[in-house]
C-alpha cells in the first residue's frame, strides 16, 4: 500500500468516517491516549484518510474471519499484525495505531454487513478479490480451515459484490486441503488441478478456457494493485503465475495455440 508517513495519526484524529470504521477508530484513538500514547497533529489529505479508511477495514475483515469460529489463536492474530508490520511496512507511531485498532476490534462484534458497505465505497474491484484472499490466509494460518471461518468469509464476498465465479477461484486454492495423518489438521496439496484454478470443469469447451483465462489474467494483472504495495503486487504476482501456468498446462493437453 502506498505510503503516507506522518499522516495516518491526522487522519484518525480528524477522521470523518461513519459506522463501524468510525466507531473503531474513535474507540482506539481514545485507547491510543490513555495508555499514555502521544502524536503530532499534522494535516492530512483524502489520500491519507482513504488509506485509514483501507486499513481499519482490512483489520474489521480480518479480525473477523478470525473469530468466525470462536477460538482466536495466537498465530492468526500474529498473521494480522505481521502483515501490517513487516509486509506493509508500517512501524512506529503508525503501527502503534494499527495495532490498537486491532485489538479494539476484536472486543467487538463485527457487523460485516456494514463493514463490507465501507470497504465497497472506497475499493476497486480488484483490491476486494485481494481482501478476500487476505481473509483466507489468516484463516488457515492457525494450520485449518473451520466450516465457520470459511461461510464467514464467503458472506463477505458476497457483500463485497464478489462474484460467485471469482470467490470460487480464490476458495478452490485454499479448501482442496488434504488431512493429515493425525486427522485433525489439513496440509496444502502438492498439486493444483489447472481447471480448478481457472474455475473451469474437464468437460469445459476449449472456447470457455480461453475465456476464463482472458478473464482472470486481466483481474489478477499486477498492475491492478500496484497502487497498494509490495504485499499486494507480490500476491498478484503469485496468482498470475498461477492462472498462466494452469492455461499453458490446458493448452497443451487439447492442443491449444
């Protein structure tokens, strides 16, 4: 995500946000400064607060998915502000902020219905596909994938405006888990069915594989989260790996050119 440094405490001291981004961030603001926190008032533009605004949903997903199942772990909460610290590269007074807005939304319901409404106001399509992606690694993180965490997630794509085509997609990568000898814990396959990721059946018409190629070539392009940062390009980098090698695979098993 890029960076506004210096801004995102000007933000939240002026925010302007309603519902549930704007209870958050006055609850953790006010936190913030009875434990003894301290910031410099500094102006503060529509990019910054669109940042805030990013951010506090980011962590109302998130914490979400993480609660879905009603057994919060340390990895998964450890997965959220590792994210905001070493992969976003947030750090100081910043993740201080970040880190408290965290914690208050943990201790409180999450009305996702409103917290998705927030988000789709200031996100682009492709930046939501992303959210949901974020949703699913935090939600294995803990080596699983709950019944409950996953209908949390996949209300959310809903809410999004995600559509069906697409959630599959992201959700076929994460939930074609094998379970492990011990049955209680699920590992990553060694091997991903190319029609899977590309959301297609073996019985597909060669037409629907060029399609559904075009299609998610142009939604997962790198250049379509360029705008938010190194952990986003580098999820987008990994997709469009991928959804390439997966048509390349079909293309050569029907003789495609």
């Amino acid at each position: 995500m890029k960076k506004y440094r210096g801004k995102l405490f000007g933000a939240a001291l002026g925010f302007s946000f309603g519902g549930p981004i704007g209870a958050l961030i006055g609850a953790a603001i006010g936190h913030f400064f009875d434990a003894g926190g301290s910031a410099k008032v500094v102006h503060y533009t529509k990019n910054s607060e669109k940042e805030l605004a990013f951010i506090t949903s980011l962590i109302l997903l998130l914490t979400g998915t993480a609660k879905a199942d009603k057994e919060v772990c340390s990895a998964e909460v450890e997965t959220i502000k590792t994210f905001f610290r070493y992969q976003l590269g947030y750090g100081g007074q910043e993740f201080l902020l970040i880190e408290r807005i965290i914690q208050e939304s943990f201790q409180k319901e999450t009305v996702l219905s409103e917290a998705c409404a927030s988000i789709v106001g200031k996100t682009s399509y492709e930046e939501r596909l992303f959210l949901i992606r974020l949703n699913y690694q935090v939600a294995v993180s803990d080596g699983r994938l709950s019944k409950s965490e996953e209908e949390f997630i996949r209300h959310a794509s809903k809410y999004l405006g995600i559509s069906e085509y697409d959630y599959l997609g992201i959700r076929n990568s994460f939930v074609s888990y094998k379970k492990s000898s011990d049955n209680s814990r699920r590992m990553p396959p060694t091997a991903r069915d190319p029609y899977t990721l590309l959301g297609l059946t073996p019985d597909c018409k060669n037409e629907e594989v060029h399609k559904a190629y075009r299609n998610l070539a142009n939604k997962y392009h790198p250049d379509k989260v360029s705008h938010l940062g190194r952990e986003f390009i580098d999820l987008a980098t990994k997709r469009f790996t991928d959804i390439n090698e997966a048509y390349e695979k079909l293309k050569t098993e029907r003789g495609l050119f």
